[in-house]
C-alpha cells in the first residue's frame, strides 16, 4: 500500500479521537505501522500530531465550559516530568503493543458494555492527591516510553472512579495531552530519538482538518452517554488495530 492514502486516515482518526478529547496518537501509530515507516518516525509524527489535534480539542471543550482545573492540576505535577523522562526510554515495539492492548482492551470492554446512563449533575467527588500524584506518574512515564500522550488512559480513570463527567473527563485529557506530549517530545530531542520528515509535516494539515471538526462534534453535539461509548469505540479500533500489530 502506498503511504498517500495515510492523507485520508490521519484526519478520520483525529475526527474521531478529537471527538471524545483525545490527541490520537495509538490511532496515528495504527496506521503508521501499517506502511513500514521507520518506529521513530513513527512516534515522533504521532507526538507532533497528537500535540496540534489535542489542543484544538481542548479549545473545544474549554469554550464549551467543560474543564475542571482541579481535577486536572495534581495529575501534571507528577506526569509531565515523568514524560519527559519516558522519552529516554526505548522499548520494544513487542512490550509496546503487550501493554497497549492489555489495558486498552479492559478499558474497552466496560466503556463499551457496561455503561450506565447517571446523573451528570450530580456532585463530582474529590481527587485524592496522592493517588492523582501516583496515577500522573505511572501514566507520564508509560507515555513517554511510546510516544502518546497518556488521555486514553487518564479519561477512563477520571469516569470509573466518578471524578468528573464524561466531558469534564474529555477536557481535563486533552490538556494532560498536550503537555505530556511536548514533555515527551522534548524528552525525545534530549535522548537523540527525535525523527520527523517532510512526509511527516505533510500529515499535519490533515490531522488539523479532522481535529477541527471532530472536536466540535464532541463538545457540542454529543450527548454524555453517546461521548462514553464513541470513547469505547475508539479504544476498540485501537485494541483492534494493536492486536494485527503485535502478530503480523
């Protein structure tokens, strides 16, 4: 297969990914792999473009009045530093795809099928700090070590434990993001694995398209259930798309 048609994925993926407050970047890294591109071209591509669709993401969901900065600030103080440090770390692409599908397809199944509609005005509990300081950590440092941004991980956490809203989960992942990921990134150029094209940069624009309507999409038109099961559906592509990875 030719790496032009990647012209017309990357913006379906980050229509769907900006949808639910994500960056995009296991779905980039899907698809990427699929045409032989180079694994540090890879994850350096999926950051710079995880770090532009996530932003307008944010914007979307922050004009619509959907961040919580309480519940995002504990989480950084430990994941951004812990980024930066994952992206000393080279790891395989085996462990990367093991670890991927583990606990994305967990996250899947119960975003999935076991969803239940409750109330979102009801009162968001507290985030215990040392326990936000402790997730940010394991969340950054696994970020960092594959190149993503660490919202598909974070998002599911904020919605089981019934810290927040769906949305105010969309919101709070988007920012985590994007600052994971310039953590990340830099942590990449300081470890001498920073690798982007010209191919590379042509994606951008692309990811900008789908970002920009995906995000409005899922800020404004979908409903708090219909946003937590596009998440699940989006892990399954994921979950799907690792698993041809790990055994091709």
């Amino acid at each position: 297969m030719s790496p032009t048609l990647l012209l017309f994925i990357i913006p379906l993926i980050a229509f769907f990914y900006a949808s639910v407050g994500f960056g995009g970047a296991t779905g980039y890294l899907a698809a990427m792999s699929l045409f032989d591109i180079p694994p540090q071209e890879m994850a350096t591509t999926a950051l710079v473009l995880n770090i532009l669709v996530a932003s307008i993401s944010f914007s979307s969901f922050y004009r619509a009045g959907h961040l919580r900065h309480d519940l995002l600030l504990p989480f950084l103080i430990t994941s951004v530093p812990a980024a930066f440090v994952g992206g000393y770390i080279k790891l395989t692409d085996q462990i990367y795809s093991i670890l991927l599908y583990a606990v994305l397809s967990f996250v899947a199944i119960r975003l999935l099928f076991f969803t239940q509609k409750r109330n979102e005005e009801q009162p968001q509990g507290r985030v215990p700090f040392v326990s936000a300081l402790l997730i940010g950590c394991g969340i950054g440092l696994l970020s960092g070590m594959v190149g993503i941004g660490g919202g598909i991980f974070l998002s599911p956490v904020i919605i089981f434990a019934k810290w927040g809203t769906a949305k105010q989960a969309s919101a709070v992942a988007a920012a985590f993001i994007v600052l994971n990921s310039i953590s990340g990134l830099i942590g990449r150029v300081a470890g001498e694995t920073f690798a982007l094209n010209a191919f590379g940069l042509s994606l951008i624009p692309f990811g900008l398209l789908g970002a920009l309507a995906g995000s409005y999409w899922g800020a404004v038109r979908l409903n708090s259930l219909s946003l937590r099961r596009a998440l699940g559906a989006v892990m399954t592509f994921v979950v799907s798309s690792f698993w041809w990875m790990l055994w091709k």
